[in-house]
C-alpha cells in the first residue's frame, strides 16, 4: 500500500493532497477517509492510501487512513514561503482536473486575474475564465518553474515560469503556451491564497487564438447540421428543438413561423404527412464571422396519404447564435427548387 505526507489541506473545502514517497502529489476527498475524520487531520501526518481514478480518469487517492507506524500526529512547521510553494505546486493539478471546486480553492473571494490584456475581478469572473478554459481544452498538462517568493507578514507576491500542453476540444489541435506569471497573496485565516495572477502568454506553436475558436465553431457548427438532418429523418421533435433558439424564426415557401412553439407545430405537421424521410446536406458555406451559412440539401420522402415518393432539391440558409456556450440555429430559409 503507497504511503505519503498529507502536504496541503483545503479545510473549507473538504479535500486536500498527499505527496507519496515516491515523490508524486495525489488529490484526495474527505469521502474517502477511513478510520480518521477530516477534521482531525493535520498537515505533515503520514498516511497510507491505495491509488484510483477521479472523474476525469486523472489518479487521486483513495481509501486514505494514518500510517500504522504513527502514534502521534506530526503537526508540521513550515514556513509562510514554504506553505506558498506548496500552494503553487498544486496549482498544476487543480488546472489539469477541471473541478471548479478545487480550482477555486486557490483564491480569494475578490481575486483579481489579468489573462492575455483581458481582466477578471472576483471570484465568480475568475471561475467562468477557468470554465471557459476547460470547455476549449482537453488532455491539459500544465507545469509550474522558477518561482521566486517574497513572504512578509500576512502579504507575499511572487513570480513564476510556467509551460503547458492542451488539445482543442473538438479538433484534435495541440498548442503550447508558455509563459510567466506573476502573483500575490494574503493569508486568510490562516491560509495562503492567490489574490491576484496576472498571466503573460506566448504561444511556441504559430497558431492564431482567433483562428482556432473559428475552427472551434465551424466544426460544431457541421455538428449541428447533422444534428438537424437526423432529427428531421428520425422525427425526433424535441432532439430537433434542442438546436433552435427560443426565437428562432422559419422560412418556408413563403409562410413565416416565428418562435419555437410555431416552429415545432410545423415540423409535427410536417412529420405526420411523412412516412419516411431522408435528407442529405452538401456543400454547407459557413461564415463564422457573421454567424450565417448556407449548403445545398436533397430530400427523399414518402406520403402517408398516397405512398408515393418524391425527391426535392433545396436551398438553406442559416443564421446561428451562441446561447449558454452552445451554438443554435435562430433562423432557417428553406427554398425548394421545383
């Protein structure tokens, strides 16, 4: 059974992180303690634990009990710049976990973070920027070097080195920031915390930011034309909703439906003369930029009413919007050519 040293508790929190003899840093939960209460734990104490798997397939550790050869807890001394390398040491993981919880754990209520010339004040800001980061990113590896302290009373800034590795979600795409950072800190009961990081980034891959969320949104754009197709063929009504806005708007031959509930009525109409239906969608014309497109689409169908098949050709046109992080389609131009 892998033993270690309980470095960093997040008392507020419920978690915190052990560092194995094998000189590796294991994120642990409450939940997971055996024998012992987390309040009665200390930092410094020696513990056993068996290594499993988070949520997000990264190691952390389990069944967590003190080390048989304990008898008396160690309690610790280190100092405030000791304590704060320990805090940037576990920076990297919160980061690579994706848990906003212990992302947060890091900051003060009224941090304040500067990324790339944009600023975020709070912590609510703070965390839709860690959110968003995830959200664009999988597969993130994230290192910390060079960290110069200066710890005075209850107050400290730093510096740091940092390099990363991420994959862009969705494309398979690698980029590799790298960078130094610059913090301070305060100690809050008892605890040091990040209450400012200002970040300055260089890329050591040429890739554009702007090209990659363009690249980012072309493709779940597809995504959703697919989506539709499928919906349509499969009369799945409300998959088929789920890629509208709430005031999406319908064009076809002529007659105008305005808003989800007057759209859905003439898709159920719409599925109820149709025995079966397939579409193909082709030479689909994106223009992120303006959040509008266009592609070129064949329809095979069958009437319930008469049995008979029939084969269109037709125009779309689209026009998208990003709601709650998620692109939709807020108005549909639908042309047959007959």
């Amino acid at each position: 059974m892998p033993k270690g040293t309980i470095r960093m508790l997040v008392k507020d929190r419920s978690f915190g992180f052990i560092h194995s003899q094998q000189g590796e840093d294991f994120f642990f939960h409450s939940n997971e303690l055996r024998g012992v209460t987390y309040d009665s734990l200390k930092e410094g104490q020696q513990v056993e634990f068996q290594i499993g798997k988070a949520r997000n397939g990264r190691p952390q550790a389990v069944e967590v009990n003190l080390a048989q050869t304990q008898s008396v807890p160690v309690t610790g001394s280190s100092n405030d710049e000791e304590e704060i390398r320990k805090l940037l040491s576990s920076y990297p993981y919160a980061v690579e976990s994706g848990n906003p919880e212990v992302m947060m754990s890091f900051f003060t209520d009224d941090v304040r973070l500067v990324a790339q010339g944009t600023e975020y004040r709070g912590a609510a800001a703070v965390k839709e920027f860690y959110q968003d980061i995830h959200q664009g990113y999988e597969n993130i590896m994230n290192k910390i070097t060079n960290v110069v302290l200066d710890a005075r009373n209850d107050t400290a800034t730093g510096q740091a080195s940092f390099m990363a590795r991420l994959e862009v979600a969705g494309l398979g795409i690698d980029v590799s920031p790298e960078g130094d950072c610059s913090y301070k800190f305060v100690k809050e009961a008892g605890k040091w915390r990040v209450s400012e990081l200002i970040l300055n980034t260089s890329w050591t891959q040429p890739v554009a930011w702007t090209y990659l969320r363009a690249l980012q949104a072309e493709n779940e754009i597809r995504r959703l034309l697919t989506t539709y197709a499928y919906a349509v063929d499969s009369k799945d009504i409300n998959l088929l909703m789920s890629i509208f806005t709430y005031d999406v708007h319908l064009i076809f031959l002529s007659k105008e439906y305005k808003g989800a509930e007057a759209v859905r009525g003439y898709y159920l109409g719409f599925f109820a003369l149709q025995e079966k239906m397939r579409h193909k969608i082709f030479n689909i014309d994106l223009d992120v930029k303006h959040s509008m497109g266009k592609a070129y689409v064949t329809y095979q169908g069958r009437s319930l009413e008469t049995g008979t098949d029939s084969t269109l050709e037709c125009n779309y046109r689209y026009k998208y919007a990003r709601v709650n992080g998620k692109w939709q389609i807020n108005e549909l131009s639908i042309e047959y050519q007959i």
